[in-house]
C-alpha cells in the first residue's frame, strides 16, 4: 500500500461521479499514476490524455500508431511507460510540462497487451499477441529476457511484489509463474473458466484480462469474461476467478447478480478487504464491489455509459473509469463515518 494511502475505510455505498473529463475519440484504458497526481487516459486516436486530478486540464502523449492497452509507471511515478497495439513501448516525463517519447522500443510483433514493472523500477515486463512475454531495461531499454511457453496471446502480466516472480495470463486462461532471474516457469494456474471457444463462430474468445494479488499476499484474482455464447454479438458476462496463492487451488468466482452482459475488464483489491471490478459491454458499464467469501457483488454502482477499463488510485478513495462515450469519469468513494 503506498504510504499516503488514507488509513479512514471507504464506503463504496455512497460513490458518486465526482468528475468527467472530455475528449473527441472514445477511451479504452486509464491509470492513475502511483501519486494520484493524474490519470493517464489511451484513446482510439492512438493518443494518450494526460488528465490532472486537480482540475481536469489535459495534455496528449503521441508516439504510437495504435490503440494503447497497457500504462505503467516507475515506482517513483516519475517515468511513465506505455505499450501499444503497434507493438511499441515508449518511455515518457510523467509530469512534464510537454510530454514527449524519451525511449521507443519495438517490443512485441503485433499488439502490445500488458506490460507491468518490478517493484525495484528496474524492469518492465510486457505480453503480446506473439505469444511472449519479454522483460526489459528500465535504464537503457535493452532485452533482459524472453519467456516463452505460451501457446495464444498474452493478455496480461504482473510482477508479484516481492519481484521474485512474474505473471502472466494468455487468452486461454493458462496463468504462468515464472522465475523473474531464470525465466524458468515455476508452476501454473488453471483460470479456464476466462474462455470461450466458439467453433461455429470460428472464434476463441476470453482471456486473462488482469491479475491482482491480495495485499496478503494470499489470493490471486484473474478477471475477464465468461458465458461468451456470442461474442460477435457482444454476448458475455464478467468473471473474476481466485485462487488461493499457496496452492494455485480456485477457491471463489464472483460474478454479477442477474444477466449483466459485459466483460471484466479489471479488477484491483481494495485496501479495506474487498475486491473492485470495472465492467461494461452491452449491459452499460459498472463498478462492481464483491466481499471475498461471495460470489456477486454486495454493491453495484452503475456509470453512465459503458467501461473499457478502471483503475483504483492508491488511497482506495478513488476510482477512474474509460468509456466509450469519450469521458473519462472519477468514482469517489466517501469515508465511512
């Protein structure tokens, strides 16, 4: 937990939207930066909208040629990195006054998917549709190491806190521990239930579209989709599958109460001891609050158009949701009393 994080409990009961912030292309990814100073919001224009919490002002990144999925920052958060559907990484001054591109990298061939760094900011790990998951330089950008084993697209990954491990999850559900020194591939986790094969519609469909781990560091939580009977027709439901970190064991899978038809696109443990998930699809988008022993949620604040991707900033107050109807818009939770 970041040391400014607010000790006070959040009452997910009386989230409101706060603020919205406009642009002219839909959004489909944002991430506060580890200070809460922004929120880094991707655009189908291929740029990246700097938004600043305190006022809303915007400032755009531009240096990829594509939608951009994955935003990450040094653990100073003075260094942003982004990676994009042109299988670039490119390294950005978090809070300059004119972003512009320090470093490019052609990290993957074909889309860029995820991208998480090591806790010590000297690593960057990403995943791609080339099946592989690469581990990068913070300082110079060169190529530690390539992992390989995946047989489908990498749709997410994650260093575990220590930095002794890395995650990553492809588009069959398959989530890999690997030994970040070696590459060596520790054990698996079986998180199938994320995907949907669709012979008739000659399609797979699914995917691990984030990994959490538990501020215990003792359930690991994959999101994405399940139900995917049509997913030309936008026909699925969230899904969020945990496993018990010891013994790669699933020991919960929540879902959305009724028929929500969406996708889970994240999902972040909160400070307080419950699990938040952003979703939206064709049900309109959500935040969804699960308690850790249940399977739907125990509150569901509804947004005013659909969610491509959430992230919580790191007091637990405050939520970022990117939408489709070009806002991006902050969740504020207030504190219980």
């Amino acid at each position: 937990m970041p040391a400014f994080a607010d000790p006070t409990p959040a009452d997910p009961k009386q989230a409101h939207v706060a603020a919205a912030w406009k642009h002219d292309s839909p959004f489909v990814a944002c991430r506060f930066d580890p200070l809460a100073r922004y929120v880094f919001a991707a655009a189908q224009d291929n740029t990246i909208q700097r938004f600043d919490v305190a006022n809303g002002n915007k400032v755009a990144l531009e240096a990829h040629d594509s939608w951009v999925r994955a935003i990450g920052f040094s653990p100073d958060a003075s260094v942003t990195y982004t990676g994009g559907y042109d299988g670039r990484l490119v390294w950005w001054p978090t809070a300059a006054e004119a972003p512009a591109a320090a470093r490019t990298v052609d990290a993957h061939a074909g889309w860029l998917r995820s991208l998480s760094v090591s806790p010590d900011g000297k690593r960057i790990a990403t995943g791609g549709n080339d099946h592989l998951v690469k581990l990068w330089n913070a300082e110079d950008g060169s190529l530690v190491s390539t992992f390989t084993g995946h047989d489908r697209h990498v749709y997410s990954v994650l260093f575990h806190p220590s930095g002794e491990w890395l995650l990553s999850g492809d588009l069959r559900g398959v989530v890999k521990q690997w030994e970040t020194a070696t590459g060596k591939l520790v054990r698996e986790f079986d998180a199938k239930d994320l995907y949907t094969p669709n012979p008739g519609q000659a399609a797979e469909y699914g995917g691990v579209r984030s990994i959490a781990l538990s501020p215990d560091g003792k359930h690991l939580a994959c999101a994405g989709l399940y139900k995917g009977t049509n997913p030309f027709g936008a026909v699925q439901e969230p899904l969020v599958v945990v496993f018990e970190w010891e013994s790669a064991k699933k020991v919960q899978s929540h879902t959305a109460a009724g028929e929500l038809k969406g996708i889970a696109w994240n999902a972040q443990y909160h400070k307080d001891g419950y699990l938040v998930g952003g979703c939206g699809g064709s049900g309109g988008g959500h935040v969804l609050f699960w308690k850790l022993d249940a399977a739907n949620e125990f509150h569901r604040f509804s947004l005013p158009n659909t969610a491509l991707d959430m992230h919580l900033s790191g007091d637990g107050m405050q939520i970022a949701t990117a939408h489709h109807d070009r806002q991006v818009r902050i969740v504020r939770l207030a504190a219980k009393a």
